[in-house]
C-alpha cells in the first residue's frame, strides 16, 4: 500500500535552497541527456530530408519548365 501521508508531507513542506538547486540541477542533467537522444534521433531524418530534395513537409518544390 502507498503511504500517502508522507507524500502529501513532501509536496506540502517548502524546501531549502540547497535542496531546491539540487533538484534543479538534477532536472536539467535530465532535459540534457533528453536533448542528446532527440538530437540524434533527429540527424537522420535531416539527412534524409536534405538529400531528398523535399520541403519541410516532405513534399518537392514545382520546378518551373525550361
């Protein structure tokens, strides 16, 4: 069963700076490393999208005749 009063406890109580800059230190380590893997998640689909030739919505640009 949770112990739903401790965690109420937790959420209540107002923190002090140390453990406020240690959250959001550990916060932003963790939007880091998400930026690292959306990013190279990401290179691929660039490549291929530069090398294709295709708009931002994947469509190619009309060329005019002549």
């Amino acid at each position: 069963m949770f112990n739903y009063g401790y965690t109420c406890y937790q959420a209540e109580r107002a923190r002090t700076p140390a453990e406020q800059r240690e959250a959001d230190a550990q916060l932003g380590q963790l939007f880091a490393a998400l930026g690292q893997v959306l990013g190279s998640l990401a290179r691929p689909v660039h490549a291929l999208r530069r090398h294709s030739g295709a708009g931002p919505l994947g469509r190619r640009a009309c060329m005019p005749a002549g």
